[in-house]
C-alpha cells in the first residue's frame, strides 16, 4: 500500500467491478465515499499527498504520523498558508489515520496548542469580496454587452443577486429547475454547500419593479434569446456566437462579475462570484429585512454567519454616532 493510498479508501470503491453487485465491504466503502462532497473528497487527497512529501523529505512516517511531526509540518505550513487552509490540512490527515482505524494525532495536545497559537498569531480574518449593492447592480447590468452574451450575463447576475445563491449553485440549475409564475420564479435547488444530501430546497424570485433590472423577466429573455428549453440554464458562448451544450463553471460565475465590476467603475479586485451572495444580504440588511429573511433566502443555517452581512450593512443605518448632533 502507498502512503497516499489511506485518503483513497474513503473516495473509491477498491476492488469493485462497476457492474456486479457490490460485496458488503464494497457497499460500505462506497456509502463512506458519498458521505463527503467531491470539492472536499479532491481537496483531502491533495493535502494527504502534500503531507507525505513533506514526511518523506524529513526522513518521518506520514502513518501513523505522530503529534510531533503533525506539529512540525503545520508551523512550517503557517509560513505560506492561511489558517483554513492549515485546518484543512490537519482534517486530511485525520481522515487518512481514520480511515486505516489509527488514532489520529491531529488531536494531541501538541498539535491543538501549535494551531491555538498560529490562529493569534496569523489571525483568522477572511479576506472577503466586496458585497455588490443594488446600486453596483444596475451599473453593472448597463454595462453589459449586447447580444446573446449580455442577455445571460444579465440573467447570470441579477438571479445570482436575488436568490443569494452560491457560484456552484447559479452554474448547477437547469432549466427543470425554473417555475415562472404569476408572483415570479420558484427556483429549486437540489443539492448546495450545506446540503449534500440533496433534500432540497426552493427560493422564491419576485418580480422587479424595473424591467430592465426584473431577474424574472432577464431570465426569461436569455432562454427566449438563446433557445434553451432544458438542461443547464447558464451555459457558454464560442467565438462564433453559438451556445455550448454545457454548464458554466464557478470560475465563469466570478469573471462575469469582475468584467461587469470593471466596466461599471468598481475596482474587480474586490468583486467576485460571491460578491453576489454577500451583496444580497447586505443591501437587504440595509433595507430593513429580517435576518428571517434574509436566512430564508440565502439558506443559510447560522444566525452568526449572516450577522456578519447584516451588521456590515448596518454601520451607518442604525450607528448611534449618528444621534450625537456632530
């Protein structure tokens, strides 16, 4: 067996051909490969694989690795990593031990007190996009292209805004997934970040009050435009002006934002696809919605994580500095 092999039994079938029935073990292992999403799964591997060079290059055994090591490996990461990434890290090698039914050492208390004291030292601030507010909205639909292009990357970013969605769940829907009716679009979303078990969820898109900037209706003219009645509902466009078969990417999801960004007067650095999802929570915090609300429509589980929106775009709406008569 490889040093890289224990992250493997908990993503693959070993041993299974893909049409018979699968044996017990075979059954199991496949139910422990579906229990985490893919983008984790992909990420283990390559953290373990980083692991073991690292091990390999100091002459120490990556499994069982010991807390002395793990501890060594994460100060020598907090150098060039930030402090997600490092958990990230010290989840893979647990998984790996896990997996082999070892102990893991990522819960040493060497190793709790050397990650204790790179989170004081290296802090555990995000770097966070900057929200795109209503108003970043408009300019950024007036400055799209004409065409088959604008017309999506209009529908792209004012369903984006609306619905609070997430990159991979905008570049996930298909067209099944879209109900327009009289109050607007019921959108259904079937798996996300924070639901991979796939029970589901809808969110409501109402109407806008300006047909330019109506999510409902934009939607409805980049199907129209680009005669798309099922499967993926953002999909490319070649040089030729033909729409592709397939869905966008995440990545798309963000250069539509940056270019848009950009062309509106707003610095792309500080946009990307998520700038979507924190816009719609913060300009509604400004609004005067609920954190209900807002929760109902972004999904999110956490009251702690939307606060975070909500009081960024609280600062000056509701800022006692503001009664001091200055």
């Amino acid at each position: 067996m490889t040093r890289a092999e224990p992250v493997e039994l908990i993503v693959q079938v070993e041993g299974a051909d893909a049409n018979p029935p699968l044996a017990p073990l075979d059954r199991a292992r496949e139910f422990a490969r579906q229990s985490k999403a893919q983008n984790t799964l992909r990420g283990y591997r390559a953290d373990w694989r980083e692991f073991c060079q690292w091990c390999e290059g100091k002459g120490l055994t990556p499994l069982p690795a010991s807390p002395e090591s793990v501890a060594s490996y994460i100060a020598e990461c907090a150098g060039r990593l930030k402090v997600g990434s490092i958990q990230r890290r010290l989840n893979a090698i647990a998984e790996a031990h896990k997996a082999m039914g070892l102990d893991s050492p990522t819960g040493a208390g060497m190793v709790r007190a050397t990650l204790k004291g790179i989170r004081r030292t290296l802090g555990t601030a995000a770097a966070q996009k900057a929200p795109t507010l209503t108003a970043d909205i408009r300019a950024m639909v007036e400055a799209s292209d004409a065409g088959l292009i604008g017309a999506r990357d209009r529908a792209l970013i004012l369903l984006g805004f609306a619905g609070a969605f997430r990159r991979s769940e905008l570049v996930g829907l298909e067209v099944a997934d879209c109900a327009f009716g009289k109050d607007g679009l019921t959108v259904t979303l079937r798996r996300s970040k924070t639901d991979q078990e796939g029970a589901g969820r809808k969110v409501g898109i109402p109407y806008g009050s300006n047909p330019d900037t109506c999510p409902v209706r934009t939607v409805q003219a980049w199907l129209e435009n680009a005669a798309i009645a099922a499967g993926p509902l953002f999909r490319s466009i070649n040089r030729h002006g033909h729409v592709q078969a397939g869905n966008l990417s995440p990545a798309d999801v963000a250069r539509v934002v940056k270019k848009l960004a950009e062309r509106a007067g707003l610095d792309p650095a500080k946009y990307a696809g998520h700038s979507l999802r924190a816009g719609h929570a913060t300009a509604a915090a400004v609004a005067g919605a609920s954190e209900r609300s807002i929760m109902n429509q972004t999904g999110h589980r956490s009251v702690q994580m939307v606060r975070r929106y909500i009081r960024d775009g609280s600062l000056f709406r509701d800022n006692s500095a503001g009664k001091l008569g200055l």
